[in-house]
C-alpha cells in the first residue's frame, strides 16, 4: 500500500521503507511535520501482523510527536521509526546496524530515540551509524530512560486538574486510580503518595503490581480499576481505553494519565465532557519524555527540563479554561494550539 493512500496519512512530509535481507531489518521511518525542527520521535519494535499495520502504526504515531512536541513549545517536529519484528527473538546487531544507515540516509531530518521493544543497547548499535540518535548517553540522570519525566509530567498534570476541577491545591486526601503499574505508573504512584494522594492499582503483570504495592498502592482487579471510588483515573497501561464501553463506567470527575492515544475515536472527548469529566488530553500531559529527550538534544541543564515539564500543568490549565469557555473539547483546544504553531495559516489565536 503506498502512504498516501493509508487512512492514517495526514499530509506527512516524507516516509521511507526498507526491506534489506541480509540484515534481516523490515523498517519504515515517518517523518509527519518538520516546520517546527527536525523531526524526533522514538523506534519502535513490534511483530506487526501485517505491513499496513506498520504502516498505520508509524503514520498515527509520528503525527502524535508533531501535535506533541507543538504543544510543549519544543523547537522539535514529529517522526517516528517502527522496525517489523519480536522483539524478544529478532534482535541483532546486523539489524541495528543496518537500522543505523537508514536513519543516517535521512540527513537528521528524523532523529530517532527509545521507543517500546527497544533499549538503550540498541540504540548504542544504531548510533555506531548515525548520530541522529538521542538516549545513549550513560551519565543522564536516568541512563536514557525517559519514564521518571513522564511520570513527573502526569503528576504535574494531576494537580492541576484536581485544583481546576476540585479547587484543591494538594493533592492530600485525593484518590487516583492507576491502571498499569509499569514504568511510569510505578514513578507516578511513588510521587502520588509522596504527595498525600491514595493510589489504587491494577495490572496483569504481578511483579509489577507487587511493587506498586510495596510503594504503598492499593490493588485492585483489572476489571474494577474504572469503577472504584476514586478522583482521578490515571490510564498508564494501552491507549483506547476510553470508550463506549468505559466511559459510562467512570466513576473519577478527572482523567489524567500516560497512556498514548487515550480516546478510542475522537467523539470519545465530548462523551466525557458530556458526563462532566475532565480529560487531560494524553499529548499535553504525557510530554515530560520528550521533553527529557530535548533536552539531551540541546544539552540543556536538568533544572531547565524540570521546569519545562512543570509548565505542562499550567498549559492544561489554559486548555481547560478555553475549553469551558468555548465549548470544544480539551482535546479539539490542544489540537488547535498545536496547529496554530506548527500550521501559523490555521488562524487560531495561541494564548496557551
Ligand atoms: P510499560 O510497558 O513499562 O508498562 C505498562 C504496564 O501496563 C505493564 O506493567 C503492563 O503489564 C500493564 N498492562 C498492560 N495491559 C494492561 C491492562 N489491560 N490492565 C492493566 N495493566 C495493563 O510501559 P510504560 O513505559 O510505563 O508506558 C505506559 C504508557 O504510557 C504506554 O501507553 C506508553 O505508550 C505511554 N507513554 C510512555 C512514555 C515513557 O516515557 N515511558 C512516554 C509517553 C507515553
């Protein structure tokens, strides 16, 4: 299928494939909107069934960096590299190598970074090929792993929702529900309850529940996690998960979480809005990686990072304002602030 013809296509600027037998590597590189900088955005390795789902996965999620990085005022556009295959028996440093090369051909119009499926090691491969590569450097604070930021990110947002919606400045006493105790679940809980918050969990993986237990959290069963009395529900585990089905289950009046492409279709946002919950759109409040990832981009100092990813809660808080006074969803007013700077001719004013 070529790119232009995928549901997913969205006026990208550039998509390249390869499919190099000898290395074993089947990639494709989508770089979605460089008006803004070069476009960074990480390299997934998953074992897609087919190539247009490749292809719809890498176009959707290169968008996402684009509207991402807009909306952080990161100086950055939005690419995103997927690699066909398992991760757990496809690896090789042939096909990182080779991976190396195909970024390298792009001439750092796409950057690539960490991504699911892939780790640092692969990454220090890829960059023995390119140096467009970002998160190799073993003396950042967190070794290259973005999660602590993205998790400082939501925890950000959190309290801002909660002092927009609740008009409480702490977080003490607030209950938030956490669905997946990964990576940045894990971190966020562990700052939650620092804060004074109660944490509830849920995960299929019982060594990472165990752990959010032992931070204090909690646990409940997967199909409980959205109907417990709770403040906030925090979706850190798969995108889509609010839906038809969920929605009307909600029992939070706030959603603010990590968890990529949160909405399963967009009339998702006004169903929300609709039963009067507040939605911290996934782009905005999920940025804290990215912006880690600029910052070793730039060489920035930490303390600077630290205060970008602060200011994601006072963005929400823009957001949630326009959005009552408008009537758009916070979503639909995050995807026109975006635009308007990284499509100046949208003629929509950014007071955000
Ligand atoms: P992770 O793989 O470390 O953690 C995900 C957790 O969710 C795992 O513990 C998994 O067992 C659990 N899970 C899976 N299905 C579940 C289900 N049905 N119910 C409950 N738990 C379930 O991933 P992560 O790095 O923590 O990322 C979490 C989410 O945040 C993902 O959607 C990711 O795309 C998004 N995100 C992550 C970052 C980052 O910096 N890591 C940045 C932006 C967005």
């Amino acid at each position: 299928m070529k790119a232009s013809e995928s549901p997913s296509f969205d006026h990208h600027e550039h998509v390249a494939k390869i499919d190099d037998p000898v290395s074993g590597l089947r990639a494709i590189i989508a770089v979605h909107n460089t008006k803004l900088g070069p476009a960074v955005g990480g390299c997934r390795m998953y074992p897609y069934a087919t190539d247009a789902q490749a292809l719809e996965d890498v176009l959707r999620l290169s968008r996402g960096m684009t509207y991402k990085s807009a909306l952080a005022g990161l100086p950055m556009g939005g690419g995103k590299a997927v690699i066909i295959g398992d991760p757990a028996k496809d690896k090789s440093t042939a096909l990182f190598h080779k991976m190396g090369e195909f970024i390298d051909s792009l001439n750092g119009v796409y950057v690539t970074a960490e991504d699911s499926g892939t780790c640092v090691d692969d990454l220090r491969l890829i960059a023995e090929q390119t140096n467009h590569v970002l998160g190799v450097n073993a003396e950042q604070e967190f070794g290259g792993d973005p999660s602590p930021l993205t998790a400082y990110g939501i925890f950000c947002g959190i309290r801002s929702a909660v002092n927009y919606k609740l008009h409480q400045d702490s977080l003490t006493g607030v209950t938030v529900a956490v669905q997946g105790a990964g990576a940045v679940g894990r971190y966020l809980i562990k700052l939650l309850i620092e804060a004074g918050a109660d944490c509830v969990v849920c995960d299929i993986n019982p060594q990472n529940l165990a752990k959010a237990e032992a931070l204090g959290a909690k646990v409940v069963s997967v199909d409980e996690i959205m109907r417990v009395p709770a403040d906030v529900f925090a979706p850190c585990a798969m995108g889509a998960i609010l839906n038809d089905d969920t929605i009307p289950q909600l029992v939070a009046t706030i959603v603010a979480g990590g968890a990529n492409n949160q909405l399963a279709r967009a009339e998702h946002g006004a169903q929300l809005q609709a039963r009067g919950i507040l939605y911290a759109p996934d782009f905005v409040i999920n940025a804290g990686g990215i912006i880690e990832i600029y910052r070793q981009y730039k060489d920035l100092p930490m303390a600077e990072c630290r205060s970008r990813i602060e200011g994601i809660g006072d963005t929400l808080h823009k957001i949630f304002e326009r959005s009552d006074a408008d009537g758009l969803t916070t979503a639909e007013v995050a995807e026109q602030i975006a635009e308007q700077r990284f499509k100046p001719s949208s003629g929509v004013s950014d007071a955000a």
